[in-house]
C-alpha cells in the first residue's frame, strides 16, 4: 500500500471512497487517490465518551448501537475476504466460501439496523441544541472528515449489508458456471438476501410496537406485564369456545396470539367492541395438541374442531373449539409459525430495546391525551377482525404504512399488505346513549 499512500496536510479534505480495510481507507483528493490511515477517520463516539456532562450511556448506545460489535466482526471478515484473493490471477479468487463461513455473523446488523430510527430521532433532539451541533461539527473537522453530518455517517452500516446481495448477485452475473466459486457465490447471494429480508421483517415490527402498546391501552381490566415486555407482534385473532378445566363450563372468548403468549378477552355484553383482559397464556410452556372429533375422553365432552393447549410444566389442558375447520387449521398454523418466530429470534438476539418501550409508551400517552380533548370513551378497542378465508395466515401480521420520520434507508423486499386487525383499529363505534 505504501506505493500509492495518499499524501494530505492538516486542512485537506479527504473524499473516502473504500472503507472496507480495517487499517487503510482508500480516499481521493482533488484529483489525486490512494491509501490513507483509517486512524484518520475515528473519533466521534470516542470524543462523546470523553464527555460525560453532555452524552450519557443511555443516549450513546441508542446513538452507535452496535457499532463497535459490527465493526469487530468487519476486522475478521475482510481479513478473511483478503485471504481469498488471489493476487496473482484475481479471476481465479473464491470469495463465496467467505461468505458461507461468516453468514452467521451478519446477524448483528439486525441490530444496528433496527435501532438506526432511534438514533436518528435522539440526534435530531440533540441538534435542537446549539452545543450539539457544535461538538459534533469539531468532531468531523478534528478528524478531517468529509463535510457530511454524524447521521450520515451512521448510515454506512445500513446501507452496507443493503449492498451485499446486489453485489453478490453482480458477481454470480459475471462468473462463469464451470468456475470452482460459482455454486458458492450462488449459496452465499442465497444467505445475504435471507439476511437483509429478516432485517427488514424485523424492521416492521419494531414499526407496529406504537400499536401493540395502544391496543394493550384500549383493553379493559389490563393485569400483569405489558405486551411489550415479551412481545413485538400479533400473529393471529379469533374467537373461539374454550374449557380450562374438566368438567368446566363452556366459555366465549377473543383470543390474541402474539409471539411468547396467547392473550384471551371476553367482550362487553352491550358494547360489543369493548374488550376486557381475562388472562393469558405462556406460549413457551404449551405444546399444541390437534383433537379428533368425536368424545373427549379428559374432559368428557363431545368435540369438532377442538383443539388443545397442554402445559409441559403442570400437565394443564385447554380445550377449544372452532366454528370450522378452517379457522382451526388457520389456529394451528398460526401456532406453529409463533414458534417458528420465536425461535428466529433467539438465534439472532431479536428483541425490544427500553428505549423502544418506552418511545412506544409515550405516545400512547400523547394519542390519549389528544383523544382527552374529544367527546369520545375511554379505552375503546378495535374491533378484532372478522374470520379469514383459509389459507389467510399470512395476511394476518401488522404492518404499518411507513415510518413518520424521512425514510432514511429501505430493503429491496416488498411489505406486506395490511392487516385487518390494525385496519379496523380506529373505526371505534361511539358510544350511544
């Protein structure tokens, strides 16, 4: 690298077109390029950690994230990526094995990447204030960075692992099918566009957290932890019968699964779309049991289209009943793919920040506050959507319309369309005299 160094004083301006090394950065300067410390263009969340007075910790891991975690894993990867290189004869180089090797690593982006809304939203507030702005401004000019601000640097990240799979797919364009790394490129485009879907599903959640929080506000009677403290999303609704115990009576009930639990609500006798909160079930300690019609023998009842919830620590069985077949075939889906989300999460450290939590309880305050102000009821929930056509669990998560704030990155995988549930969210029937 010493060969092409890029010759800069103090002052100088330095337009950085590669950062992919972990040590040298490829830069330009009017018209000349070339290799330049990476140690030059270090220092912002370094110089806020100096300043206790007006960073807290809270404040920078919403701001950074991971970053550091994301930068550590780039240090092996590239370093591993360089040793796949061939020198000599580059279009003999295999870099797809790479790649494969590190798939699992490229996880810890989804963290980045869900967290990157906060931070912009926290650097917005702190910008309000001229000292931010100042510091921030010596920070880019201490390091004599390009004229960009500090929110557009952290977008590098996002915008990298975006780039993976179109460069990937690029590459596979180019190489012929008889080459050793074709079959691995091809494998390792397949990995990075599974990446950046699950990064982008879990980007919407974190979307719908607002209206997980005002749903749970709208319910009556609410007891024990909030949704939010478990749960970031709402796999399936429906009505059905239910017994809790042998020779128990019969019961109506709206129930709501959400990945971790199952939350059950009786509705209102009058107001039919007024619910209130009768209990809940821990999902990670039931096993789903599909029922044949015919006579129960542990709750000795005459079934079709039951099925049961047993619980693996106390042997406590739930029977319900579904008015068809389809809507329990849908049940037993939706139960499965609960599982299935669960379990993606924990591989991938998926969950909601407090900082999430808490932006989420705050603006159930706010839209509180503003329906306060208007001759309306409180606590009025939507009305649970009415039964799917079989086949429809998939139509059955929430999505959002988009983020309030300026879209500041988007994944190439489209959303899905909106969820009858959060669709009839506001049509709340007024309340009649």
């Amino acid at each position: 690298m010493a060969n092409r160094e890029l010759a800069f004083k103090a002052g100088d301006v330095i337009k950085v077109l590669d950062a992919s090394n972990k040590d040298w950065w490829w830069g330009q300067i009017d018209d000349e390029e070339g290799w330049f410390p990476a140690s030059f263009v270090r220092g912002y969340l370094k110089q806020c950690r100096k300043r206790r007075d007006m960073f807290s910790d809270e404040q920078l891991k919403v701001i950074f994230g991971n970053i550091e975690d994301i930068y550590r894993f780039q240090m092996g990867f590239v370093r591993d990526l360089e040793k796949q290189y061939n020198n000599e004869e580059p279009h003999l180089s295999e870099i797809g094995p790479c790649f494969l090797e590190h798939q699992d690593g490229f996880w810890i982006y989804s963290e980045y990447c869900n967290n990157h809304l906060d931070a912009c939203m926290e650097l917005s507030k702190l910008m309000k204030d001229g000292r931010y702005q100042h510091f921030f401004e010596a920070c880019r000019l201490l390091q004599q960075m390009i004229d960009i601000a500090i929110d557009g640097f952290l977008l590098t990240p996002v915008q990298k692992i975006c780039k993976y799979p179109l460069q990937l797919a690029e590459l596979l364009k180019y190489t012929a099918q008889d080459h050793s790394d074709y079959r691995y490129v091809a494998a390792a485009l397949a990995v990075m566009r599974n990446v950046t879907q699950q990064i982008n599903e879990r980007k919407r959640r974190l979307e719908n957290i607002d209206k997980i929080a005002q749903w749970q506000a709208s319910v009556l009677d609410w007891e024990g932890d909030d949704i939010l403290d478990r749960s970031s999303e709402l796999i399936y609704t429906g009505e059905m019968q239910w017994i809790y115990q042998p020779y128990g009576r019969n019961q109506q009930r709206v129930f709501f699964l959400f990945d971790h639990q199952l939350v059950l609500c009786k509705k209102d006798l009058i107001r039919r779309d007024i619910l209130y909160y009768k209990g809940r079930m821990d999902m990670d300690k039931y096993e789903v049991i599909e029922v044949d019609d015919g006579r129960d023998e542990d709750f000795n009842v005459g079934v079709k289209n039951a099925f049961k919830l047993h619980n693996k620590e106390t042997d406590e069985v739930h029977l319900f009943f579904a008015k068809k077949l389809e809507e329990k075939l849908r049940w037993l889906r939706a139960f499965r793919e609960e599982r299935k989300m669960v379990q993606e999460d924990e591989k991938i450290g998926f969950e909601i920040s407090e900082y999430q939590k808490k932006q989420a309880a705050m603006t159930v305050r706010k839209v509180s506050k503003q329906k306060a102000g208007v001759s309306c009821p409180r606590s009025v929930p939507p009305a649970y959507p009415p039964p799917q056509e079989p086949g429809a669990i998939q139509g059955q998560y929430m999505v959002t319309d988009g983020i309030s704030q300026p879209q500041v990155f988007e994944f190439t995988e489209p959303r899905r369309s909106q969820s009858p549930f959060w669709q009839n969210f506001s049509r709340l029937t007024p309340f009649k005299k």
